[in-house]
C-alpha cells in the first residue's frame, strides 16, 4: 500500500469528520466568555475612522 493510498483512505474515512470538527470549533470560538473583548473590539472597528459626518 502507497502513502498516497493511505492518504486516500484518510481523507475518504475521516477528513469530512476533522474539517467539520474544525468548523464547529472555529465557529463556536467568539461564543467563549474570554473572547468577548475581542468580539466587541471586531465589532465596532469599522466606526474607529469615523469623522462624525466631516
């Protein structure tokens, strides 16, 4: 059996699985309470350059 095989098989049986994992944690990453600062900074960053109308 070649490496790519054994890629292969990986990838077929449980590449789906590890990329959904990564997905569900990336998603879920801003929901912990530690990130809260910097989901409050991430959302009012694009007011930061604002002249008030000028």
């Amino acid at each position: 059996m070649s490496f790519y095989e054994i890629l292969r098989h990986f990838a077929d049986s449980y590449g789906l699985v590890v990329i959904f994992g990564l997905y569900l944690l990336l998603c879920g990453w801003h929901f912990l309470p530690r990130a809260s600062a910097h989901v409050e900074d991430a959302k009012h960053s694009i007011f930061k350059d604002d002249d008030d109308g000028e």
